[in-house]
C-alpha cells in the first residue's frame, strides 16, 4: 500500500512528511518504507510516495517497568537524616 502526499508548496510536503514520519515509524503495527521523491508535473511542488504494510503477524513489543526492590520482611529501610540538628527551631 502506499501513502502519497503532495502539494504544489514543496516547503510545505517536507514540514508535513517531517512530522508524519516519525508518528508513521513509532507505530508497531506498521511496516514503514523510505520516502521516495515522484516526478511533479508542476514546476515548484513535491510529490512523496511512503510504502506501508500492516506488521507480521507475532511482531508485538511489550515493555515493562522494572521495579525497584523494597526491603524485604524483618529489614527497615535505611533511617532518613534529620535536615536540622535537636532543638533547633524551625
């Protein structure tokens, strides 16, 4: 399948395709292509054409948070220090 995005501003086409990109590649489900520049007939516009696929089938990313160990039972946590030394007033 193909994606094609074109306009007679070819400033335009690149500010479109530099944000569209990255959102099209961060998606996992998608098999994305390198952009190729097409003949414009117009002089002055671009012309883009981007392949994708839907992702193989089995191609599933999982991330996890690793979490950090607490103490475990009959260990406490280390004492925090006192920000001002006894009998100060705050």
């Amino acid at each position: 399948m193909q994606l094609r995005l074109m306009h007679s501003d070819a400033e335009r086409v690149t500010e479109v395709l530099d944000i569209l990109l990255p959102l099209l590649r961060s998606c996992t489900a998608l098999q994305v292509g390198d952009p190729e520049d097409l003949r414009m007939r117009d002089p002055g516009g671009r012309r883009v054409a981007i392949d994708v696929a839907p992702a193989r089938q089995g191609t599933t990313i999982r991330v996890e948070r690793a979490e950090e160990p607490g103490p475990g039972p009959g260990r406490s946590s280390p004492r925090r220090a006192r920000a001002l030394p006894p009998g100060s007033s705050s």
